[in-house]
C-alpha cells in the first residue's frame, strides 16, 4: 500500500483531497494539518507522495518542499503543490523549488487521481 502525506491547514480541502484519493485503490493517507506537522510526521510515516498547499501556519509549503528537497532521505519523494496561489511567478518558484507538478485550486479530482498514477500508481 502506498503512502500519501497531505499538509493542508485547511480541513475542507483536506477532506476532499482524502476522499478524492480514497475513490482510488492501494493508497492509504497521512494527514498534516501544517508544513510543520508534516515535517514531525516525515520520519514516522514513510511516504511515497507528498502534496502540499502553500499557504499554511508556521511552516508554509515552499518552506516544506526546500526541507524535503534538501535533505537525502526524502528527495527523491515526488511532491505536489495544490493552492490558489496561481501566478506565473508562484509556478515558477514551486518547480524552481522541487515540485513536480502544481495544481491551481479549484482543480478537477481527475486531474490529481491522474498524477497520482502517473507518479506512485
């Protein structure tokens, strides 16, 4: 069973994100409700996939993704951006930072079950 880590301060679309992977097999889902809670769960859940939003309390989630990037045990973990934050500007310095993909809320379910696939599938 894979594992996917979540940080997403809000419990909405936290809960959407956990049931639009649920519809799916094989997953099962760790939840962050802050990049900080995260980064406390890394080294207890081994995780095949994070997904992060950017705007969150105490740690946000390019301050997430540069930690997880730089550090050897989970740089090779793929990691999702899904926020609202959609300029030109905020893609660039997400991928610039690691992300590999980076959806712009609202985003179709579909759409993230698609690149989960495509990544840990």
């Amino acid at each position: 069973m894979k594992k996917i880590l979540i940080a997403e301060d809000s419990p909405t679309m936290r809960s959407l994100l956990v049931s639009t992977i649920e519809s799916m097999e094989g997953f099962e889902i760790v939840e962050a409700a802050s990049g900080f809670e995260a980064l406390r769960l890394l080294p207890r859940d081994k995780v095949d996939l994070i997904i992060t939003d950017i705007n969150m309390p105490d740690i946000n989630g390019l301050e997430l993704i540069n930690y997880v990037r730089n550090n050897p045990n989970y740089q090779s973990i793929p990691l999702f951006i899904i926020s609202t934050e959609g300029s030109e500007k905020d893609l660039e310095k997400g991928f610039a930072l690691g992300a590999n993909e980076y959806l712009i809320k609202p985003f179709k379910p579909e759409k993230l079950q698609e690149l989960i696939s495509k990544y840990i599938g």
